[in-house]
C-alpha cells in the first residue's frame, strides 16, 4: 500500500515539475520575443533617421527615368527623321531626271498632226505625274529653294561665277542644280551660277 501511494507521489510531483519547466520555457519564449520585438522597434526607429537620405535617392531615381524616357523619344524622333531625309535624299535623283525631261518638252507646233496628237497625250501624262509628285512634296514639306535673287550660302552652292552688268553682284544668274528643304532643316543645297561683277565695277 505504501509503496503505491509512493508512486503516485513521485508521478505527481513529476508532473508538476514537468508543468514547472513548461512554464518555464513559456515564459522564456515570451521574453524573448518581447526583446526580439523591442529589438525590431529600436531598428526601425534607427533606420527612420536615414528617410530622408532613401527619399532623394528615390526622387534621382525617378527624375533619371524622367529623363531616360525623354532622351528614347527624342532618339526616336530624330531616327525616324533621319531615315525620312535619307530616303528623300535617295529619290532627289529620280526628281532631277524628271525635272530635266520637263524642262525639255519638246516644240510640236511644226509636227504632222498624228505625231502631235500622241506626243500631246504623253505631255499631259507626264504633267499629271509632276501634279502628284508636287502635292506628295506639299504633304511632307518638302520645298524647292528659291534661286530668284541674291546668292545665300545657307541655301546655294556657287558652282561658277559669270559676270552679267545688268544684274547686281552676288545675284543668282543660272541654277544648275535644284536645291530641296524639308521643312526647315537643308536636305540639298541648290547649285547656282552667281554674278561676280556689276556694270558699274566693270567700267
């Protein structure tokens, strides 16, 4: 009998010490985390002195993508204008023979009327291609260079000088080449033949 109630005895106070450690290692998880989460706050209260630092950083960051952003489109505006005047500038040939064949239509007053009648027919066709030519130029902004007047070395190319006394030196005597502007910008500069004496010089 003795030894039974030993038993319970001990198996009691086992469990109480058992309960004991629990609590125990309850209470030491609970102030660790405390620690842990005071620990945590001091952090964060230490970081907060470097906001304002993290804050212009993120604003140079932003203002770098601002501008990353502006710089691509402009980028993109630039190439797609530069492969515009470069295609201009590879069909200004084509223009030029087409603007030769214009300037040397041929007379056909004196030609047997069914020659004329289908030279005539041809001139009208070929007239209604310059019409179309001129409005796509018109669309694009492309001009012709004004070559009425005083040699400017922004716009003209002097090839040669001749000397004419009825017009004023410096002015434009003969145009040799068209010149082109895209806008305002110079695609090809008109080549001319520019007076390099006037008449009273020449006396």
């Amino acid at each position: 009998m003795k030894d039974k109630n030993s038993n319970k005895d001990e198996e009691q106070n086992l469990n109480e010490k058992v309960d004991e450690t629990l609590e125990e290692a309850v209470e030491a998880m609970e102030d660790q985390h405390q620690d842990e989460v005071a620990e945590h706050e001091m952090v964060e209260v230490a970081d907060c002195a470097k906001c304002p630092e993290y804050l212009a950083g993120w604003k140079r960051a932003v203002a770098d993508y601002e501008n990353l952003k502006r710089q691509t489109a402009e980028d993109k505006i630039n190439f797609s204008r530069y492969a515009h005047e470069q295609m201009l500038l590879d069909i200004l040939p084509a223009i030029d023979q087409f603007e030769t064949a214009l300037n040397h239509i041929p007379d056909t007053a004196e030609i047997p009327e069914l020659q004329k009648k289908q030279i005539d027919n041809w001139l009208i066709g070929i007239k209604a291609v310059n019409s179309l030519w001129e409005q796509m130029f018109q669309n694009i902004g492309l001009v012709k260079i004004n070559t009425d007047g005083e040699f400017d070395p922004n716009l003209h190319n002097a090839v040669s000088q001749e000397s004419d006394p009825d017009k004023p030196k410096g002015a434009i005597l003969k145009t040799i080449q068209s010149g082109w502007m895209l806008k305002d910008t110079v695609l090809r500069p008109a080549k001319v033949v520019v007076n390099k004496i006037n008449y009273e010089e020449d006396k």
